[in-house]
C-alpha cells in the first residue's frame, strides 16, 4: 500500500510538489486522487500548491505557505492568483486512512465556501474599511519598522482592492511581501493563512485610524490572535473622524474572535464610550481581553443498582441483578484555542445475576486490579 494519498476535490486541477523539490510536480485531475511519492526523504514532510496552468492561460504561483503532511489536522490557505481580484481559499485535511482505503494518510483539498462553515471566516460590521494582514517573520523581528511607518504604508492601500501586496521591508536581497486583506463595511469574506506555519495572528487597521498617535503610541494598528476564541484587540479613532458622531464620544473599533459551529469568525465592529469632561472614557478599556478556559471534573466513589423481583404478593421480593461500580470520574475542558477534551475513567464494573440456578450467575466480571475504562476525545 502506498502511505500518502492526496485527494483534489476542487473544480480545477491541482499541482503539488514536495517543498524543496518544486521541480518534482505531481498533477492531479478534479474530483480525484493520486498516490504521492517523497521525492527525497531527507526534505521536509511538507508540500506546497498551485493550480493547473494547463486549464488556462495564466502562469500560477507556488502558494506561500506549506501543508505538513505528518501533522494530523485541518487548516486554510490562501491561493495565489493572478486573473482573479479577490483571493481563493482551500483548505486541507491531513487524516490518517480507514481501513479500506489503500494507505497510511491521505490529504483532502476542498475549496473553502461560506455557506459550508468554513474554518476561517473575516466580518465587518464597522462603518470603515478594515485593512490586515499575517505579520511574517520578516515583519515581526524588523526592528526599523517603527508604527508610525506601518501606519503610513497602511494608509497608502485603502483606495486598492483585496489583494494588494505590499513589500515592508527595504531589502534588495528580500522577496517578502504580505498580502493585504481589504474588507469593505458589511462585507463578509473567507480567509486562509499564507503561511500555516506562522503564528496564527494578524496585523489590522481601519481606514479613519491612519496616522493616529495618542500620548506618543501607536494606537491606528493592532494585532490579534486568531485562534483565541474570545480573543479582542482594538484601533481607537479620532474624535470627529466619522460623520454624525459627537464629539463628546470616544470610538473605537474592535476585533474579537468568536466561534460559529466550526467556523472561527474574525469580527470587526464599532465600540462607543461616553467621555467626561475631562476627556476620559467614563467605562473601562476592554483592552485586549481573553476568556478563561473552563474545566470540571466529576469524581464519584461507587454506584451501585439493584433489581427486586416483587410481581408476586404471596412472598416477599428478591434480587436478580446487581450491578456494582466503582472509582468513576468524568473530565471536561474547553480552552481558549475553543479546543475540547472529554475524559471518562472507571476502576470496576460488575453485573451479577441471582436467579436461582442462572448458566450465567456473573455477566460480566471485575476487572483486575490494576485495569480501568478510560475514554477520551
């Protein structure tokens, strides 16, 4: 049996080549499968993607980011394109095999809709266009990139379309550009990361917070981490900055995460606060918040059921079944991450039967000593 299989459920052809081996190319049709061979074993278990080129008339590029093909999980990432003005996203699934498909792992590629929660989905409920992007290594560890010039670079894309990249770093030997997201007021978009190695975070403006300094800081760019649920950062405004507003209230807009079924939604809204008149919001920052992990844990010593056979009033009624259980406990968790684990563990069971002359008297026996039910998930 072959240990990889990569299945393309997309509408087009896929090409996918192992990272470091571009050149080794696999090609696989729509709506099917094909075995995938390492092309050396000493490179990364990762591949990378790009469309069929044979299916039109446009050169594609390899994605950004890669697929780990020895982690099992799901994740979204974005295709780069060249004849489309708003990104596509797939998302991949690295599983291990049933037994009755023909190898150790298979990877699943779909494109990423909307209506059929997504992992990923960006909203704006905010009056102003919101402007983000993947902080890379590049952008992360640059020390000359002071705020006030990222929000200067910001503020030269809101007039672009999604999908303008922008080069932040002044380096002739770099080829590093991040791809900027633009979602407009009352728009909702998928999204994917460029590159799933990176942290999942990203770096957001809106467009009436460019250049905004309070009290010698930055606050027109914020960062948040996507995959806290509960997670919110905010960009706070200039008084005035948007029509019909008083004066006298302090705006912000915010961004939090929260969950949708299976979908994690990246939602931008507008916060308003009174001010005194010192100036001073009169309610509390919600600052960059985070909701506590909720766990419990359930602990009962022993449970025990009886059966009484009592049909019968000319005598007095008597046992039949006896079921006897000891040492259970039952352990929920739910992280910030909006990751579940369920725990259930129990010592001994027994099931006996007392019916006068049973073939059977002990249904199911104790287990030995040592020897307990544990079910997670």
């Amino acid at each position: 049996a072959n240990p990889l299989q990569i299945v393309n459920l997309l509408s087009g052809g896929l090409v996918v080549a192992q990272e470091c081996a571009l050149r080794s190319e696999t090609h696989i049709p729509s709506q099917s499968w094909v075995p995938f061979h390492w092309e050396n074993s000493s490179f990364p278990s990762k591949i990378r993607l790009k469309f069929d080129e044979q299916e039109n008339t446009h050169e594609n590029k390899w994605s950004s980011g890669c697929i780990y093909l020895d982690k099992i999980g799901i994740t979204a990432l974005r295709m780069p394109l060249t004849n489309k003005s708003k990104p596509l996203i797939i998302q991949a699934e690295t599983r291990l095999a049933t037994k009755r498909q023909d190898c150790a792992i298979m990877v699943v590629i779909w494109s990423s809709i909307e209506k059929s929660n997504p992992l990923y989905l960006m909203k704006n409920n905010s009056p102003f266009t919101v402007l983000c992007f993947q902080p890379t290594n590049n952008t992360q560890q640059d020390a000359t990139l002071e705020s006030r010039e990222l929000s200067e670079l910001f503020g030269k894309f809101f007039n672009f379309d999604c999908g303008q990249g922008m080069k932040f770093v002044d380096n002739d030997d770099s080829d590093s550009k991040e791809f900027i997201w633009t979602v407009s007021p009352g728009e909702s978009i998928g999204f994917g990361w460029d590159d799933p190695e990176v942290a999942h975070a990203l770096r957001w403006t809106c467009s009436n917070a460019s250049n905004f300094l309070l009290h010698g800081e930055n606050h027109s760019v914020s960062d948040i981490e996507v995959d806290t649920i509960g997670h919110i950062s905010t960009v706070k405004l200039q008084q005035g900055d948007y029509s019909g507003r008083s004066s006298g209230m302090e705006q912000r807009v915010t961004c939090e995460i929260k969950a949708d079924k299976s979908t994690k939604v990246i939602l931008f809204d507008l916060k308003q606060t009174n001010l005194n008149e010192s100036g001073v919001s009169e309610s509390p920052s919600s600052g960059d918040t985070e909701v506590a992990a909720v766990s419990f844990q359930v602990h009962i010593p022993g449970l025990t059921i009886s059966m009484i056979d009592n049909v019968s009033d000319s005598r007095p009624g008597r046992e039949i079944l006896l079921v006897s259980s000891d040492g259970w406990s039952i352990f929920f968790s739910q992280t910030r991450e909006a990751y579940h684990e369920f725990e259930f563990k129990l010592s001994t069971f027994q099931i006996d039967n007392f019916i006068h002359a049973a073939e059977h008297p002990v249904l199911v026996s104790q287990f030995r000593t040592n020897d307990f039910v544990l079910i997670t998930r």
